[in-house]
C-alpha cells in the first residue's frame, strides 16, 4: 500500500469570550472594543488574516435585553468582520 502523508497548514484562529456586551455599559465597551481592534490590525499586519473568528461564553450580559444581540453586531461584530477581512 501506498501511504501518503499529507501536510497541515497553518490555521490562524481569533477567539473572543465572554464579551457580556451590556447597552447600558456603552460608552465603557466603546473604549475597550476600539482597543482591541486597533490592538488586531497591528497582530494581522504582522501575522494575517484569522481563519477562522470563534465567539465563545456569554456574548451580552443579558438575553433579556432586546436590543443588546443588534447593538453588538452594530457596535462591534461589524467593525471586527471589516477589520479581519
């Protein structure tokens, strides 16, 4: 039999847990959130594009907020997919 080995590439994963978004804690989510992203363009110039982008834990504080699934995607996840892209 003939076996042939294959080679695995390199996968480069973004993790993000726990955001616990909360509408009421904007403005303070804003600060962090602008870090983080400014902090991720400088990680993809120097090692790419992530593969793969995994939302892990609680993403809102609270799922009884209504709007707070919309406000994360409208205050970051947006702006994350733009960045990583």
């Amino acid at each position: 039999m003939n076996e042939e080995k294959q080679e695995l590439g390199e996968v480069r994963i973004l993790h993000i847990s726990d955001l616990h978004f909360k509408v009421s804690r904007l403005n303070d989510q804003r600060i962090v959130l602008s870090a983080f992203l400014k902090d991720l363009k400088k990680q993809i110039e120097e090692y790419g594009n992530p593969d793969f982008i995994l939302f892990t834990g609680d993403l809102v504080h609270s799922a009884d907020d209504e709007d707070a699934y919309e406000r994360l995607f409208d205050e970051f996840v947006e702006d994350l997919l733009e960045v990583a892209d």
